[in-house]
C-alpha cells in the first residue's frame, strides 16, 4: 500500500507551509516520517499579497519535494461568523475579479478550495473553480442543508471538516453534513484527533458513507512539535500538553497537532474496521483528488 495523502494540512515540526522554502519541506518531512507520502498544503485565508509570496515559497519547496502535491486554499471565501482561526481583515466575498486573481496566482498548483457557499457570488465561484478541476469544499459557513445541495450540485465535492466551523445535524435541519451524505458524490473530512469529533460521530459516519470519508489532520506547525505558542497566518495559538491547538486567548480550535497515522489508530478505535480508517487516509482522497 501507498504511504497516506492529507489534503488538509497547514504545517508540521514547527513550520507552517509557504513560510519559508526550508520550514515548508520541514513541515512536510515532520508528516512523512508518521507514514503521509502525499500533502496538499493548506494556506489559511489571506490577503492576495501574501498570498503571492507564499505560493513563491511553495513552489520553491515543490521542486525540491515531489510530495507536496498542490495548494488548498481554506479561504478567503469564508463566512465571518464561523471563520475560526482565520483573520477576519483577510476573509472577502467571492467577486469574478478575485476568483480570476487567485486563479492566476496559484494556476495548477490549486488542488482545492475552501468556500461559504452562502456568500454573494459563491454559487458562481464554485463553478469557476470547479471548471478549473479545482476541488471546491463547503465548509466555515453559515449554509443551511438547501444551500449546501445547491453548492454540490453546482460543482462542489466535498466538506471541510465536518461538524467543525458549521452547524450540525439536527432533526430538522439536516445541515450541511447531512446534505454531503445525501449526496453520492460528495466527500467528507474528519480531523479524526479525539478532539474535533466524538468518537461515537466518526463510527456513525463511517458506517453510513465509509468509501467518501477523508481523513484530514488540518495540522497546524506544532504537529510533531512541542507545546507553545505558535501562529498559524497571522493569528498567536496556544498548543497544550495534550495537543489541543487554541486561538491564544480563547478556545476556539485552531487547526490540530495531527498525524494521520494517528488518525487511523484514532477511528480503530472508536470501532471503525482498520481497512476503511486506512482506505480514509489513502484511497479515498486519492480517488477525490484524481491521484
């Protein structure tokens, strides 16, 4: 079998990626020895100056380090109330002229995208970048079930992070988790740390829609790292003893210290049959992604 694939991952070993060229591989080699072949770095919301000087970094790191495989953008396109570890001064709406923009920044090296379907303009976004063969996934968003149907139907395939920064599964408000799992074609991550998502959650899920779950870490820089204080963007986080990654101040989560490797032991043990926690970290965002 093939080493893992993380499509969400912003950094590991004390670096996040597009920092710098040496931190960025660093960050990925901190992966790499806990069994992930394959990242997709991930880049919170920034501002398109920023965004230019990271995407120069990555690039740098890509052609050193064939397992970075792309970039995903979890923003700007994000709902204010629910934008988690993002700086607000950095999130936007979904204008034509940005989209273009952040096309032309990024190009090829975009593998995915991280849209608030609700936002003005975004239905529109999502099938330009989905065009594109962008992966566009609904996730920090107010949408309810209809607008999360609409944003697949209209080229989305996947949600960020279920059950964090969205609201959940109500008895009558299915919500955005329920209309990915209504929809075959839909994929579904899970920050599979203990933390994000309870245990009984993650075997629920996996019973109902195992070949579309995807384990993600959303790994900030202190994966493999010790505890401290560290920043992911622009924002300080405080990183506990045991792992938990806050917004310095608050308790608002701000990404994990995830591996995938634990990830998998994690959903083993919530009940999951090994075959469908590891195919979670490998074969599926792999068929996802058209690796």
């Amino acid at each position: 079998m093939s080493g893992y694939l993380d499509i969400h991952c912003h950094g590991g070993g004390g670096h996040a990626f597009g920092d710098t060229d040496a931190g960025t591989r660093a960050a990925f080699s901190a992966h790499h020895t806990h069994g992930t072949e394959h990242v997709v770095a991930s880049l919170v919301s920034l501002r398109l100056d920023d965004l230019e000087r990271a995407m120069d970094v990555i690039r740098v790191a890509m052609a050193h380090q064939s397992g970075i495989v792309g970039v995903h953008l979890e923003g700007p396109f994000l709902a204010p109330e629910r934008r988690g570890a993002h700086d607000p001064g950095a999130l936007a709406e979904p204008t034509p002229e940005l989209v273009a923009d952040i096309l032309d920044i990024v190009g090829d090296d975009l593998r995915q995208i991280t849209i608030a379907p609700e936002l003005p303009g975004a239905m529109d976004a999502i099938r330009a970048f989905s065009s594109a063969g962008v992966v566009v996934a609904v996730g920090h968003t107010m949408a309810d079930s209809g607008t999360t149907a609409a944003a697949f139907e209209a080229g989305a395939s996947l949600l960020t992070h279920a059950f964090n920064a969205m609201a959940g599964i109500g008895a009558r408000a299915p919500g955005p988790v329920g209309a990915a799992i209504a929809n075959p074609l839909a994929y579904i991550e899970i920050i599979a740390d203990g933390i994000h998502v309870d245990p009984t959650i993650i075997r629920t899920l996996f019973a109902v829609v195992p070949e579309r779950i995807v384990l993600v870490t959303d790994a900030m820089a202190a994966a493999g790292s010790a505890p401290g204080r560290y920043r992911l963007g622009s924002l300080e986080v405080d990183v506990t003893g045991d792992g938990r990654a806050v917004l310095a101040g608050t308790d608002t989560l701000a990404g994990s210290t995830l591996t995938l490797d634990r990830a998998v032991e994690v959903c083993v043990g919530a009940g999951v049959p090994r075959e469908l926690a590891e195919a979670a970290a490998n074969a599926n965002p792999r068929r996802l992604m058209g690796l």
